[in-house]
C-alpha cells in the first residue's frame, strides 16, 4: 500500500484443515484458542500454539466451564485483554466461537454485549448478543461496517455454543452447531489494516458491551469451518502442542540461570527438549543442542551439572524447542515452536534517540536501559567522535537520563554510558544522532504546513513550510513514491501534537496530497482535531 499524504492538524491518519482432532493433528487455522481451563492468576493461556496470551482486567473468576474450566464476568468491567499479533487479522474468511452461558442478553441500558472481538475501526470480528435475544455479528472498515443477526434465539442461564463466520462473502450463524441463518452480504475484512487487540468477554466499544455469565474456550480461526468441524470443535478437541513457555517467548531474562518451563500438550507421555544459542540448531534439533527426553516439564539451565554449567552469558539470545511424544500415537512426536529469550547485555542499550537518528529535536533528552545489574551510570556526551570515545573520569548518576541542554541545529552530536556493576565498569558503545535541519518560513505566507516525505528513513517527517509542525509516524514505511524519491506506506497514522499557525480568523483551508491506494474501503487521509494526541 502507498499512499503519498499531506498532514494537518491536530491530526491522525488511520489506515491503514485438520482440527486437532483425537488423532492429535494440528490446525494451523486455529489462530486463537484461550480455553480458560487455567483456573488461576492472571493470565488466560493461548492454546493455539501462537503464544496470543491473554490478561484478565476487572476481576473475572475463574468458575467451572462447559468443557474444563470457564471465565464468570460481571458484566461491568471484566474482560480478557489479548495484545495484537498480525496472526490474529484475518483477510478473507474467519470463524470466531465460544461456549457461553450468559446471564444477560445485553449490558444494562445498552442493546449489545461483546462475547469476542478485534478492533473496532477497521473492525476484524465482533460477535454479540443482543437486546433481542440473537447474535450479533459485526465486521468491516471503521464507518461503513457489515452488522447482521442470527435467525435463533440465544437462551439465557444454559450453555450453548455461539459461532459466527465470514465464508462466502457473507456472515453465517451457528448455534449449538446447527446453521443459525446469514446475512451481512458483501461483509469484508480488514487484514492487518487492524491492529486492534483481541477482547473476550467485551468488545472496543468499551463497558457499555461487557459481557455478564460464563464463557468458556473461546477461539479463532482464519478460515471458515465446515459444519462438521465446528460440531468437532465444539466438543472440545485436545491440544497437541507445548505451549505456555516461561520465559515467555522473546521476553528479557535478567539472570545467568534459567528454569524453562511449559505446558505440556494433552497427548504428550515424554518431552524431547532442545536449548542452545543457536536459532538453526534449535530449529533443525542437531544434536549438539539436544537436552535429552524427559517426563518432567520443565528444565534448568545456567549452572554446574546442567545445560550451560559457565551461566548463561548477557547479551545472548538463547532460543528453545520442546516435542511433545507419544510412542503409542502415529502422529507423535508433535514439533513445538521455537522459543526464544534474551540476557540483557552488561553494556547499555535501546539508546534513544536511536543511534544514527535523524531529525532529533535540540532539546532532546537522552534515555537508554541500564546494562544487566549495572549499579551507576556515566555518561559523555560531545560533537567530536574520538574524544567522546576516549573520554573518562565522568560523574556517575543513577538515572537512565541524560540532558545535554540547548543544542544546535542541523547538527551531529556523539554520546556514550558506561555502566557500574561493582567492581567492574563496562565501556558503552559510542552513538551518534543528528539534530532538526534549518528550515527557513516558506515564501506563501499561506502555506502552514507542507510535507514532501523524501526523508526516506525514520520516523519523523519534516514540515517545509518552516512553521515546524513536523509529523511523528507510527506503524509506516518509506517506500517509491509518485513524486521525488520516496513516499510512505501507511501501516498505522502520523500525528502532529499542536498545529502551529499565526492566524486566528481563519474561515477557508485547502488541504492536497497525492495518494495511492489499494483499497476500497473509508480511510483517513488527514484529520482534525480527533483528540487522540
């Protein structure tokens, strides 16, 4: 997608078959699965595989299920927030699901209550009941969604299972696995223009669509299911893989020790494990990485007589894999996802402004993450490279900040941390930002705000019209454009906080860009005053 786009504002764009079945056969369509048989704590395990775990805000209670364990909401505030993962968007067919036993067809005072949803505008999947007893199911671009209802009533205060689905070009219902009627013809979904999280037991309309009663193994998947599938599904299959790791996937682990552990899938007997810092060898499972076969489900590492007896060594990233085994079962052993974490490095990191940056403001602070156990930090800071790299003897502080003052513009300025874990101090990496360009006011006085975007890198775009209302990009790439070198592709919006302009009268604005789309849909190309920033 490229789209070549002015911005004004207070502004913000927004654009944008096996089941596992007794056999022990995995679904890769089956995006999402939270069963919600965990029981306790806060967190609602991804059964799918994908790691899309869930947070329960408000205070739902874990409660007995249809199929296992069960979330109770109250219908207030309770709901299972699931962060967005690119896997959850769905392109062309979808089926959402769940076993429900709702107190209430609908919040108080309101005509809907959310059972599952992602985003809101664009709109992946947002199934409801409501005030009339029915399903309600929504999909599509902010402005202009699709909404249907089911043919059959939903009962209140018993179990039944709820489905609804993009197939066709249309949305179909079921209920209890019988066809629950159609609609929404022409629905469309929003791909990974959505990069809303996923909510079990409300939707992103907020409070007013908390859902009151039990919900139990809710799941998603990016096709649409056969009949006979969802009655499958709804029987509650079991779950082949590893799952649940500890350390979660990708996620800092600040000791030299480590005690994996996971949720072993519901066929395995044994687990064949693999740990190294290798992420070829986990994958491929050589055999200099292979930990050996083991009842248990879990594994230390970092110490004398266990995997990695030296520690494990900051800066490293370590990646993991657990097979689960069945010697009795034909499709056994069951491959597990490769697993990874990090040891942060001794030295100072995740720099910011990032090294090399572009387009710095002169009143920057700088900010970097302590070095693992680092106790105090110094930091030099100058314009000349080599004697920032060969300075020494600085004052140490105890803060992750630093302000250098006033700086010049259009600039190059060099920094370094060194980080104090007692005895030892630890040499930062020497990094470089350059400030703002001197832009000079345009010579139309009318012209308040003017972006060219043939930065090409970064994120900022600079304001041409001198009047320094330069725009913060999100979620964009810089990509071939029409006019000049580069244009971008807008993955999420770019966003200025206060529009800076001498005129108060104004009656009359004219706003032009070139565009490209490859959608149909509504989108944004600039727009004012939306109070997100």
């Amino acid at each position: 997608m490229c789209r070549k786009l002015a911005y004004l504002a207070s502004i913000t764009f927004v654009f944008g078959m096996s089941l596992n079945t007794a056999s022990g056969v995995v679904d890769e369509s089956l995006v999402g699965w939270w069963r919600l048989d965990d029981g306790a704590g806060s967190t609602a395990i991804d059964s799918s595989g994908n790691e899309n775990d869930g947070t329960l805000m408000g205070e739902p209670q874990w409660d007995i299920g249809k199929i296992g364990g069960a979330l109770l909401f109250d219908g207030v505030d309770d709901y299972v927030e699931v962060p967005h993962a690119d896997i959850l968007t769905v392109d062309n067919e979808v089926t959402v699901m769940a076993w429900i036993n709702a107190s209430q067809h609908n919040t108080a005072g309101q005509g809907y209550q959310g059972i599952i949803a992602k985003g809101n505008s664009p709109r992946s999947y947002s199934l409801y009941t409501t005030s009339a007893g029915v399903m309600h199911f929504s999909t599509g671009p902010g402005g202009g969604y699709t909404g249907s209802t089911s043919s059959a009533q939903v009962p209140l205060n018993e179990w039944v299972h709820v489905c609804a689905q993009v197939i066709n070009g249309q949305h179909q219902y079921w209920l209890n696995g019988e066809d629950a009627g159609t609609g929404g013809t022409g629905a469309t979904l929003m791909g990974t223009q959505d990069t809303g999280t996923v909510l079990i037991g409300r939707t992103q309309e907020g409070a007013t669509r908390s859902f009151g009663g039990l919900i139990d193994d809710a799941r998603v998947y990016n096709r649409g299911l056969s009949q006979e599938e969802i009655q499958l599904a709804m029987r509650g299959q079991k779950q082949a893989l590893a799952f649940g790791p500890v350390p979660e996937d990708g996620t800092a682990h600040e000791a030299t020790w480590v005690n994996l552990s996971w949720k072993a899938g519901d066929f395995a007997v044994s687990h064949d494990v693999y740990l190294g810092d290798n992420f070829d060898d986990v994958n491929s499972g050589a055999e200099n990485v292979f930990q050996g076969n083991q009842g248990s489900t879990s594994l230390i590492a970092g110490f004398a007589g266990f995997a990695f007896p030296d520690g494990l060594v900051p800066g490293t990233t370590y990646y993991w894999r657990v097979d689960e085994v069945n010697d009795a079962n034909a499709a056994s052993p069951w491959r597990g996802k490769v697993w990874s974490f990090w040891v942060p490095p001794k030295k100072a990191y995740e720099a910011v402004p990032a090294d090399q940056a572009l387009f710095v403001p002169a009143d920057v602070t700088l900010e970097w993450t302590a070095g693992f156990n680092a106790k105090l930090h110094t930091v030099y800071f100058g314009d000349n490279f080599d004697e920032v790299a060969n300075a020494s003897g600085g004052v140490a502080q105890t803060d992750t900040t630093f302000t250098p003052g006033a700086l010049e513009l259009d600039k190059t300025y060099y920094w370094r941390v060194d980080e104090f874990d007692p005895p030892a101090t630890h040499k930062g990496n020497v990094w470089s930002f350059t400030t703002l360009p001197v832009i000079p006011l345009h010579s139309d006085p009318d012209l308040v705000a003017w972006w060219t975007f043939e930065e090409g890198q970064g994120t900022t775009a600079l304001d041409w019209s001198g009047h320094g209302n330069h725009v913060t990009l999100v979620g964009s790439e810089w990509t071939p454009a029409a006019l000049g070198d580069t244009g971008l592709s807008i993955g999420s919006y770019g966003a200025i906080q206060n529009l800076s302009y001498a005129a108060t009268d104004l009656t009359e604005i004219s706003v032009t860009a070139w565009i490209r789309t490859d959608s149909a849909n509504d989108q944004y190309i600039v727009s004012f005053d939306r109070n997100e920033y």
